[in-house]
C-alpha cells in the first residue's frame, strides 16, 4: 500500500473531504499538521518540487496575510514567497497530498486520487 502524507487543516473542508476520500478506500495517511508546526525551507522547497509548480501558485492569495505582506508584488522571488510561507502557514493551499516523488493540491479533493494510479 503506497503512503500518502496529506498536509492537513482540519478547519478546511476540502482538506476534511480529501481525508475522507482516502479513509474510504482504506488509505490512512499521515498527517501533517501545518499550520501547528510549519515547513521550513527545505521541507517547503521539496514539496514544490513534488508538485512541480513555482512558489506563487502554492499561495492561498484570499488569506488577509497575502494582502498585508503585498505577496500579488510579481518581482518577489521563490525564496521570498517560501520565507513568507513559512513565517505564515496560512497561505498555503491545502490539502497536499504526497505519494513518494509526487505531490498534488487537493482542490478538488478527486485531485489526489491521481497519485494511485
């Protein structure tokens, strides 16, 4: 059976669905509570690689902390936006599920049943 880590919010209700999703085929992933203890850098910088997409598009940019750190400014770098993920755990979209060298955004949940094939 194929281990699935899923960076979960249990506030969230698609992180909720997405871990439902997964209890309903029998899968019972680990879960990473981000928002209690946040990724540091390296964490961070590997799960972009899994999901092979640039910092900004793992932002949440409806968070209030997206407006007041002006993260919409397109000349921020990767290390920048990671440095803001990290000191703001809110702004990373959720769910992550990930599967050896592969990740996927739950959003829609359905999105992490690509990684069980």
């Amino acid at each position: 059976m194929t281990q699935i880590v899923l960076y979960h919010n249990p506030r969230c209700s698609k992180s909720r669905e997405a871990l439902a999703l997964l209890e309903d085929m029998g899968i019972k992933p680990e879960l990473r509570l981000y928002l209690e203890k946040a990724p540091d850098r390296k964490e961070l910088e590997t799960v972009l690689t899994k999901l092979g997409i640039p910092a900004r598009q793992l932002l949440r940019n409806s968070e209030e902390a997206y407006k007041s750190m002006n993260l919409a400014d397109t000349t921020l770098t990767d290390a920048e936006l990671i440095s803001a993920m990290i000191r703001e755990p809110r702004l990373i979209q959720r769910p992550i599920a990930i599967s050896g060298n592969r990740a996927v955004i739950g959003r829609p949940p359905a999105n992490i049943l690509e990684l069980l094939v």
